[in-house]
C-alpha cells in the first residue's frame, strides 16, 4: 500500500530490506551503481562501508568486493585502519549514499516519490540502529533518511512547477503571405527575453489533432542552408505539410522556437563544429566544450499551444524527446514522420541521431 486509506485515514507502510521485498530497490544492497566525487562505486552500500576505512588503499579493496554483501562483511572484519569518529560520521556519510543513489537514477526518484505519505521503514531484523530490529521498534534512520529525501525531492518538484517558464504574446494574429501560403504570425517573449514565433496555417479545429511542428532554431541551416545538418530540409518540408494541410481545410502550426544549436546557442554550435571538423561527432564536440547534447525544454511550446486552443497534436518530428516532451505536459500526441536528405557533410551527424539520441530518421531513397 501507498499514501493513506482514503477510508480510515490510516497512514501506510512501506517495508524494504530483503530481495524478496517489493521496495527493494531502497535497501543499499540493491545493485545501483552511484558516482561519488568522481569515483564510481558497485552500490551505494559499497560506498557507505569504504568510508570507514582511513587509507585509501582499504576504501579501494571495499569498493571491488564482488557484492553489496562482500562490501558489508569487509567493512565489519577488514584488520584496517578505522576512522576515530566514525558513530558521529555515518548518517551523514549515509545521507550522503542515498542521496547521490537517488539523484542518479530517475527511476527510483520516481519510486520513492510514488510511496506518497507512507512511512518508510527498512525491515532489518538484526539492525535496530538503519532498522527496525528484531521487535519493530528499532530506530529506522534509513528509513527516516529515505523520508527526508523524499520530502526534499517532493519540494523541489513543487518548486519546478512554480517556475515553470513564464512567457507572454506581445504580438497576434499578423498575417503575413509566404511561400508557403498566407499565414498568421504570433510572437511569444519567453522570461528571459526571448521571442519564439507561433506560425498558424488556416483554421485549425482544436478539437481534432492539429498538425504541429517544432522546430529549433537553425541560422546556419535555415538561413544559409548548410549542408551539415538537416534542419532546414525538415523546416521546407514541414511548412509544406502544414501547406497541404490547410489546403484541405485542416490548418497547421509551426512553432518556431529560438532554441540555436539545441539550446546552447549559435556561438557554441560553432566551436563544436570545429571539433567536429577534427574528426569528433556531435556528442563528443558537446562534451568537449561543457556543454550539454540538448538542453532544450518543451514546457514553453506546450504551453503557447495550450493558450492556441491546441492540446492534440499530430507532431512532424523524428525526436522522442519531443513527444515525451509534449505528453509530459498533458497534450495527446501523434507522430508524424519526417524524411531527411541524405549528403556526404551531415551522414555522420544523422548517424549520431540514430544510433545516439534515439531519432527515428529515415532519408529519402
């Protein structure tokens, strides 16, 4: 059980300690790997007994013990040199295990999250300092830890929402004729003084999936039509989609967000590139100026089509990130694939959305 009885308002339990247990990815013997000051460690149980040790050359023999449990009888028996203070040191160097375990890995944030108001309590029969002990009245710190954590990642979330990006139209409905038809231009500045354009093709029905794309900004592709990416071959063919479309009487929108070099900008997409020329693929190049491989977020166009009426898409995009992206916040999405083009500057770069980043792309044959 989770959360409480709706009926007797009687808080729920939650136990976890043995691998038969439903919640046993809360014990430390849990096989989760956590990074730790640049030092991966097994499990987290892993970490917590090498601290005990003085010499780093114990925590190493601590942190290559095939199992959690090897881990734990090492820390109890090693003939090593022990920390002094160590009883006044442990629930913090647990907090800290904990911690990291669940920052790490979104999964189990999820899981703990999902145990509502429910008390944590871990079912050590032998430990009635982490546990409950043998009687049940143990004092539970692991248990009281993992509360703790999860009232901590509960505040953050609320306060994710309450800074959800914050955008406002300053301009509407400026028709304006293109190549691609009439169509009207709606300009949104996002908090921190960006304008993204929100194209609508014709007479969209909000209450069918309108067709939508989402596309980034691309100065180098859609302006001067380089030959590295494929950005402005997708925006060409979704505006002639959403063309055809409002020639069917349907309409479309593309949203056309100020997101250059997936959110990093139009300077740092061109030092990557340079990387790129030396023979690095895009994620690499990322990853050797400190920047992130997309650090674009879809609140904003979720919610500019939300003010549009729209929350049914049939979305143009070959990036599962979108559509989760878009789902996270509550619209109803389709998919609607999109073919490339295909030439010997951007093979690699589309190779790396396929096989790294997890983009559906198909080239034209």
């Amino acid at each position: 059980m989770k959360g409480k009885d709706p009926i007797n308002n009687i808080t729920s339990e939650v136990y976890f300690y043995d691998e038969q247990e439903t919640y046993f990815e809360f014990s430390n013997f849990h096989t989760t790997a956590i990074k730790v000051d640049e030092v991966y460690w097994p499990t987290s149980e892993h970490y917590y007994q090498a601290q005990k040790f003085v010499q780093a050359s114990s925590q190493e023999k601590i942190r290559e013990a095939k199992s959690p449990k090897d881990a734990f009888y090492l820390g109890r028996n090693l003939a090593d040199e022990r920390v002094e203070n160590w009883e006044d040191i442990r629930v913090e160097i647990m907090e800290r295990a904990i911690y990291e375990k669940f920052s790490q890995h979104e999964y189990l944030k999820k899981l703990l999250l999902e145990t509502g108001e429910a008390i944590i309590k871990e079912k050590s029969p032998a430990d009635s300092f982490w546990g409950i002990g043998e009687d049940g009245d143990g004092e539970n710190v692991l248990g009281k830890l993992l509360m703790n954590l999860r009232a901590k990642f509960r505040r953050v979330e609320e306060a994710k929402q309450k800074a959800r990006a914050k955008w406002m139209c300053i301009e509407d409905t400026v028709e304006v004729p293109t190549d691609y038809g009439k169509m009207n231009f709606n300009v949104y500045m996002d908090h921190k003084g960006k304008e993204h354009l929100a194209i609508v093709s014709g007479d969209i029905d909000t209450n069918d999936h309108v067709l939508v794309r989402i596309h980034s900004e691309c100065i180098t592709g859609d302006v001067f039509k380089s030959a590295k990416c494929d950005c402005g071959t997708q925006l060409d063919r979704a505006l002639k989609s959403i063309a055809k479309e409002t020639e069917e009487g349907k309409g479309g929108i593309l949203l056309y967000m100020r997101d250059e070099g997936r959110g990093i900008g139009l300077g740092n997409k061109l030092r990557a590139y340079k990387f790129q020329q030396q023979g690095f693929d895009t994620i690499d190049a990322n990853e050797i100026i400190k920047t992130p491989i997309d650090a674009r977020e879809y609140i904003l166009p979720a919610e500019i089509l939300k003010s549009l009426g729209v929350t049914k898409v049939k979305l143009i995009t070959n990036n599962p990130l979108k559509i989760s992206g878009l789902e996270n916040e509550g619209l109803e999405v389709k998919r609607v694939k999109i073919n490339s083009l295909l030439n010997p500057h951007n093979e690699g770069y589309l190779s790396v959305k396929n096989q790294k980043m997890g983009h559906k792309i198909k080239v034209d044959a």
